[in-house]
C-alpha cells in the first residue's frame, strides 16, 4: 500500500503550486515597469507602452486601486479566515470530540452581517487604509494608534505561526519532506508571491485556492462515505460511537465546548475577522463600489457555513472508516504521531490507487494556509507602513515608487518572521484549533476590546482604552499560560483497535480533579475571547469614568467616530 507521495502526487502539487506563483508573478509585472519589460523582450517582442498613473503604485499594491468585484473578494475573504489549522483541525476536533462544534455556524453565520450593515460602512466612511487609523482619529493620539496595531501585529504574526505549521504536518506526513523543511516552503512561497503581486495578486490568488480547498474536502467525502457504504451506514456508525453529540446545554465554562461557548466564543472571535480585522478594511479598500464589498460580505455567509459543514462531516469521514482502528492509538502502526496527521493519513489509506487525489488534497492544505499567510503579509506591510514609518519624517518625502518598493521590502521581512514563527508553534503541541483558540483568545480579545469601547462609548478616554487593553491582555494571557502549563485534560470520546493488528480498547479519559487555579486554567479555550472582550471594556469603561471626573476631561468627539451616532447622523451610511 502506498504510504508516500508517488511521481503524479507530485506532478499535480508541483503544478498547483506554479499557478499560484504565477497569479503573483503576473500581478508583480503589471506594477513592476522594468520585470514587464524583460516579460515583453522574452515573450512578446513588442514594444512596452509605459503605465500611466505610475504615483498610485503604492495605492495598487495595498488597495489594488478600488478595482476588484464582489464575487474574487467574497472567495478571497473566505479563504483568508478559512485556513489550513480549519481544514485539519475540524475534522480531528469533531473525530476526537464529536460533532458538536459545528455549532460555531451559528456564531459565525452572523458574523459577516456585523461587518456588512456595522463597522464596514463605518469605516469606509472614514476614508481610512489602515483600521488604526480609526484609533488616532477617535482619541487625537498617535499612541492609541500604536497601541492597537502592535497588538494586531503580535497576534497576527502568531496566528500565522499557526497557520503554516498546519499545513506542514500534513506534508511531512505525505512526502519525504520533514516538518521543518515544510514550513521552510511554506512561508517561502506565501512570502514571494505577496511580495511580488501585492493585494490583487493575493485576491486572485485566493479565488484559485478556494476552489482547490473545495475540490480536496469533497473528494475526501465522497470517497470516505462510499467506503463505508453510504450516508446512512456513516451516520449509524457516528451514533454508536458518540460522534453526533450536536446539542451539549451545560453552561459550565470548565467543560471543554458547549452549546454556549462555541456559538457565543465563534461570534466573538469571528466578528473580529469580518468587522474590524485589517484584511477587511483592505477588502473595502479594495472593492469598486461600497455596496460591492457589503454583498461580498454576505456571500461569506453561506461559504463559510457550507465549508465548515464540509469539514465537520469529513470528521464524522474519518470516524466511520476508523472507528475499528484508531491510527492514534495504533501510531506504532500507522505512523500518527498527532491528530492533525489524521486527514492526511486517511487520503493516503483511501486514495493510495487513486493518481493524483493524494496531491490534490495536499495541495488544497497548502492552498488554505497559503491564502491566509498572503493576506497577512499584505496587511501586515500595510499596517508597518501607514501606521509606523509613514509618522517618520524621512519616510514621509518619499515619492511613490519607493514607498511601492519599501512596503514590499516589508512583506519580505514580516514573511520571514512568520516562517520562523512556524517553527515556535511546532513546539507547542498537537491540537490545532486549541492553539489557535487559546492564542486568539490572549491576543485578538483586546484588539476586538479597544474597537468595541470607542466606537460604543463616546466617554471613552485614553486612559481607559490603555487600562482595558493592559487588563484583557494580562487576563487571556494568565489564562493561556496557565492552560499550557496545567493541560488540563479534557475526555475524549472512546475509540478502538479491535481490527487492529495489535488488538486493544481505548475508552474516554477522565477529566482531571483540579483545585484552586488549576480550575481557572481549566476554562474552556472558547471562552478565552469573549472573558477578554468583557474584561477590556468593562475596565476600559471604569477608569475612563473615574478619570473623566478626576482630571475633568471633556472630550468633544465627532458624531462620524461613534458608530450609532455616526448611522444616526447618517441615515444611509449602512446603504452601500
């Protein structure tokens, strides 16, 4: 039985790979006035008409000029938050735990609306490229300003850590490559094409990836559910064995997942992403129209429902073909080491006859980490560029072409680091949504936080915005710290080996009898960001009032940066 990649896994992963360095290469031309000539001189033997308007190279490179349609930036959003710790996490999440958390569709679901009819129009009212302008306008400070994008630019540069270790477990795993050697490539390939192409080349980029992503969930399906004899037979088996555990009610937040915290955790977490993440802005930015970007906001909704369903059944998948051999249990056997290698080891098991599948599934991995780390980068470079250098005097008299050339020099540089993040991440463990779920909770709460206290309350002053984003910090970093350090164990649903070669039961583990701060640390990793969202307001709230009154501070704040006054004032404001 085949166990690694063969000539024609590599030929279709090799192919993939190229298109996606080419969308970047072409977009890398269309800015580049001296590569379009080589192009031209090798390719074309014509002559090259120069690019007009070649001051608004910077303008292209992060906004692509306000050019794109609804329908590649809808396909982009959703490949950018839709990465490839989703594609391998959910369907070992749902193997080991059960289906329930497919209940985060409903949190999610919602989501795109708050960014559609919210703070979408709010910001692009504002006119801004960088969403931290926001927070230098809101409160006449440039230390606000830089209070918020360092925080984004810590989590993000993890968060993308995250991202490319995912898809580098599931390489080592189908080829001869290690994991070290992956996310080499990885954050290598991300970095060349974002820095080449700039935000229409990782926008088109995304639409080819999406379509990959879709195409390796699907044949995973498909095959997995005719192997063992159709919906109803996958769907008995999942019953026995505990799988279809949709409606957990009990609200104890020291349980792992319920109902409460996945619907209430993902809404929070998501809103995040599609209300007031950079990527967003950028979209807005990025789009013809107004209303363009508000309808590629509420095509997200049914993609992300469909794409979460898709890998949460491909969990219940691999439990049906599984359920008599665990590989976790039998690693010795199958050779897996962590739950993340479970979808890979499954394609390999299932598709070891079939050309190409093998790679084609890969490839749809890399696609889903590749899209997210892009538009990071993109983002990122944005962020160092309009809220930190674009403030120095010597960077500000720059004239367009080396600000183009600067802003890429950067998405080189944030891409490195990413990379090397990757290999941090590696260290950490093996469950790829709870990494992701307890880092998100520590980082992105205050983030989310500081947006939420100055667009909703007017009173909000400096000192509160500090003291909010200092206390939910400190509190999601306690939390994630001590989760690490205690790991806490949570039961796993039981599996067997009784068709094992090596014939053995595994039931669920007990959870662990923890006291004192072991049970604070034991707080499900779903409730991490709404604790640091509740947190960084009510703080932010609290100081603000007492320092309002203490120092008698009066502040006379424009009705368009508060987001109810701004929609009172403007009544049309959410019409795009």
């Amino acid at each position: 039985m085949k166990t690694k990649f063969d000539f024609y896994d590599y030929f279709i992963f090799v192919v993939i790979l190229l298109i996606t360095i080419f969308i970047g290469l072409y977009f890398g031309l269309h800015l580049n006035e001296k590569l379009k000539k080589l192009w031209y001189r090798f390719f074309r033997k014509t002559k090259v008409q120069k690019v007009e308007n070649e001051e608004n190279k910077t303008m292209e490179y992060l906004t692509a000029n306000q050019s794109m349609g609804a329908f590649p930036i809808a396909l982009s959003l959703l490949s950018t938050f839709f990465s490839s710790s989703s594609l391998l996490g959910f369907p070992a999440e749902v193997y080991q735990y059960g289906i329930q958390y497919w209940m985060i569709v409903i949190g999610v679901s919602f989501a795109p609306i708050v960014g559609a009819f919210g703070t979408g129009p709010f910001f692009a009212n504002l006119k801004i490229v960088s969403v931290f302008e926001y927070l230098k306008m809101r409160y006449n400070s440039e230390y606000a300003r830089l209070l918020g994008v360092t925080l984004y630019l810590i989590r993000t540069l993890i968060a993308m850590g995250i991202v490319i270790y995912g898809p580098a477990t599931a390489l080592s795993s189908l080829t001869d490559f290690s994991t070290e050697i992956s996310i080499l490539l990885i954050g290598l390939i991300a970095t060349f094409y974002t820095t080449i192409g700039g935000i229409k080349a990782v926008i088109w980029t995304d639409v080819f990836q999406t379509i990959i992503m879709f195409a390796g969930v699907i044949a995973v399906i498909i095959k997995g559910t005719y192997d063992v004899g159709g919906i109803s037979n996958l769907w008995n088996i999942n019953s026995k064995g505990g799988r279809l555990n949709f409606f957990v009610i009990d609200p104890n937040p020291l349980i792992r997942q319920s109902f409460w915290s996945l619907v209430l955790g993902s809404f929070v977490a998501w809103t995040s992403s599609y209300g007031i993440d950079q990527q967003m802005v950028q979209r807005y930015s990025a789009a013809k129209t107004k209303r363009t970007a508000q309808i590629a906001l509420l095509l997200n909704i049914p993609g992300v429902i469909l794409l979460i369903s898709l890998c949460c059944f491909s969990g219940l998948v691999l439990y049906a073909n599984f359920s008599q051999c665990d590989p976790l249990t039998n690693n010795k056997q199958s050779g897996v080491s962590n739950p993340n290698q479970l979808l890979p080891y499954f394609v390999m098991q299932k598709f070891n006859k079939i050309i190409f599948i093998p790679g084609l599934f890969l490839s749809s991995i890399f696609c889903a980490s590749l899209s997210s780390v892009s538009s990071a980068l993109n983002s990122m470079s944005a962020c160092i560029w309009r809220d930190y250098l674009m403030r120095i005097n010597k960077f500000k008299n720059f004239n367009d072409v080396r600000s183009s050339r600067t802003t890429k020099i950067i998405a080189l540089l944030c891409g490195l680091l990413c990379t090397g993040m990757g290999f941090l991440i590696s260290r950490l463990g093996s469950n790829l949504i709870q990494i992701s779920g307890t880092i998100n909770g520590s980082l992105q709460a205050p983030i989310i936080g500081i947006f939420f206290l100055s667009c909703l309350f007017p009173f909000n002053n400096i000192y509160g915005l500090f003291a909010g984003a200092l206390s939910g910090f400190v509190i999601g970093c306690w939390l994630s710290l001590g989760s690490f350090i205690t790991k806490p164990n949570f039961p796993k649903l039981p599996v067997s080996t009784e068709n094992c070669t090596i014939n053995y039961y595994r039931s669920s583990l007990e959870a662990n009898n923890l006291n004192g701060f072991d049970r604070i640390y034991s707080v499900s990793y779903m409730w991490l960001s709404p604790i640091g969202v509740f947190f960084t307001i009510v703080i932010g709230v609290i100081v603000s009032l007492v320092t309002n009154k203490i120092f008698k501070i009066k502040y006379e704040i424009d009705d368009s940066l508060i987001i109810y006054r701004a929609f009172r004032k403007h009544n049309k404001i959410n019409r795009f």
